[in-house]
C-alpha cells in the first residue's frame, strides 16, 4: 500500500469522524431548544397563549412531548 494511500483513507476518516461529530452537537442542540421551548410554553399565562392563539390544553400537549419528538406525525 503506497503511503499516499494511507494518509487518503486517514484524511477520509477524518473527515467521516468531523461529520458525524457536527451532526450529533448540531442534533444536541436542536433537542436543546426545543426542550426549551416547551418549557418555556408550558409556563406562559392563559392571557399570553390566547394572544398566539392556543389553548392551555394545546399548550400543555406541546410541553409534554419529549425533547427528541420534533415533528408532529
């Protein structure tokens, strides 16, 4: 195997291993806000959830969802 070979497949490597590691923090993060963010809704008052137009049982829906189920089926 030729040395230009090797550091190829090492640099390839890298960059499979840099990849994934950007996906997993960028899907941490997403889960992150999300958490967040229905914590946040699940503490707004009735007043504040009329105004965006939901009820508190809608919001307390969200809220209850867990953090990795970010799309509504």
């Amino acid at each position: 195997m030729a040395i230009d070979t090797i550091f190829e497949e090492r640099s390839g490597l890298r960059t499979s291993i840099k990849a994934v590691t950007s996906f997993v923090w960028a899907r941490i993060s997403l889960w992150r806000r999300i958490r967040r963010s229905r914590r946040a809704l699940a503490h707004l008052s009735d007043d504040a959830l009329a105004d965006i137009g939901l009820t508190r049982d809608a919001a307390l829906g969200e809220a209850i969802r867990p953090f990795w189920d970010s799309h509504r089926s």
